[in-house]
C-alpha cells in the first residue's frame, strides 16, 4: 500500500467518511417542545434498533461507500466486479445514502426535528456523493494527496551522493534508488564498462527509429498503468510515485519500463516523468 496513490479526492471522502463515523453516535432526533420533561427525554442515536435502517442505509452504507472509493486506488486497474470498478460501486453507494440521509431529514413528528446527528449525516453524505462524482473531472482533486520529493540529482558512478552515502548504499524503500541499482550521468561508467568509454553489452538498444536508446531510471507523478508490451489493453502493472522504475526502450512516446520485481510493460503516458 503506498499513501502517494492516493489524490485530494480520496482525503475528501476520507474526511467524509471520520465526519460520518462522527454523526452516527449523536442524537438523530431532537425535541422542541419538551416541557417538563425537557431533562428527562434521552434521544436515540443511529446505533439504537429503534431507528433501523438508518444505520445501515445511511451511516454504514457511507462508510462502506468511502472504504471501495479509496481501496480502489490500491488494486490494478481493469478489476470490475460485477461490471463497475470499485470506485464506481462505492460512487453509486455514497448516492444512495446521500439519498436516505435526505429524506431521514423529513423524518420526526410534532415536536420532533432531526438533531445534529441527521444533519451531519446528511452533510457527510451529500458531500462524499458530490467529490465521487466530481473528482474525475477536476484537476485539483486528481492531484496527489502527498506530493513526492523532488528525486536526487544523478551522480556519476564513483561519486558521493550530497549526504556523503557511496552509491550501494542508498535506502530500498521510500523515495529513493533501489539498493545497487543507481542512475547514472554518463551510462558508460557503468560497472562493467569497457576502458575508453565504450558502452556494455545490452547497456544500449537501437529501437526502430535507429536512435540508440540508453537505459534510464524515472518516477511517476501520479499512479499510471503499464500494459503488455503485445499490445493487449489489459494493464500489467502500475507504477506509483515515491519509487523509481527503469525505462528500457521506446516506443514513439512511450516508454518500456521494468518494475523492481522484473515485470515489464509500455507506459503510455509519459507526462510529467522525473528522470533519475
């Protein structure tokens, strides 16, 4: 699970959702005109039996809408359970309680109103409704919830990184190289290399344009698929930010890259990249 999938979107619906959770423990109803027995009447909450369903209809329903919507983001893309990805089962799902929230808050009798526990439900719902339908259509809620860090400088082999640390050396996880396998300034100084500069064995490939291709490490913006190098619209992989993946050939302007667990596919959409 990397947090860097997640958009601006997601931390709406996930602030929807603890909004939610918040709701569902606080009076649903309230009482205007109690009289005398104004400190004696206890109001359920959207736990108590007596309310059923609006714990499942409207606050379970919510969350449960929340958790598809997120969990989306870490599943391979083309997963459709029943015909509709996760996300939009959990779109349809936030709908539909924004809609039970809606007419719950019609709901009472005389002297009886919805309290703050049917308002903010209704508030939570409408809104987790409204970003889930939105979010694919607006740039600011597609940007990532954590932006990455700007990636090191590339070194020539041999040198020291800013803090000091000889290449090899660097951390495996988080935003940095993969552990003995580092970008480098001038790909012929690379270990291995023949003397006088020449370039190693498949350390460059000539794609069909006749251009030599020279190996290079990169990062993602924003998660993107990566498909079969045998044109099936099928992804095999996605790429993530916050690590870095090696680009082994072009093609036009997309890339072949390889995932740290050998898996290789085309990335189509090379915008933004950070190269290594």
């Amino acid at each position: 699970m990397n947090i860097r999938s997640l958009t601006r979107g997601d931390g709406a619906v996930i602030g929807a959702a603890v909004l939610l959770l918040i709701a569902s423990f606080l009076d649903f109803f309230s009482v205007s005109d109690c009289g005398n027995l104004c400190g004696q009447v206890t109001m359920p909450n959207a736990w108590k039996s007596s309310l059923f369903p609006v714990l499942p209809s409207i606050f379970l329903a919510g969350i449960i809408a929340a958790a598809l919507i997120v969990g989306a983001r870490f599943l391979p893309e083309g997963r459709k359970p029943a015909g509709l990805t996760l996300d939009q089962w959990g779109t349809a799902l936030a709908v539909f309680a924004a809609w039970s929230a809606l007419w719950a808050l019609m709901g009472g009798g005389q002297g009886v109103s919805p309290g703050i526990g049917a308002i903010l439900g209704f508030v939570a719902t409408a809104a987790m409704a409204a970003v889930a339908i939105v979010a694919p259509r607006v740039p600011a809620l597609k940007a990532a919830l954590v932006s990455a860090p700007k990636p090191a400088p590339a070194q020539p082999y041999g040198g020291q990184p800013v803090g000091g640390q000889p290449y090899g050396m660097e951390q495996s996880h988080g935003y940095g190289y993969p552990a003995g396998q580092q970008p480098y300034a001038d790909q012929s100084q690379q270990p291995g290399a023949p003397l006088g500069g020449g370039q190693p064995a498949a350390a460059a490939q000539v794609p069909s344009g006749g251009v030599e291709f020279a190996p290079f490490w990169f990062a993602v913006p924003v998660p993107r698929p990566i498909y079969s190098e045998d044109g099936s619209p099928t992804p095999v992989a996605e790429l993530t930010p916050g690590t870095w993946y090696l680009a082994v050939d072009q093609r036009g302007a997309a890339l072949v890259a390889q995932t740290q667990d050998g898996r290789r596919g085309v990335l189509q959409d090379t915008t933004g990249i950070q190269r290594g």
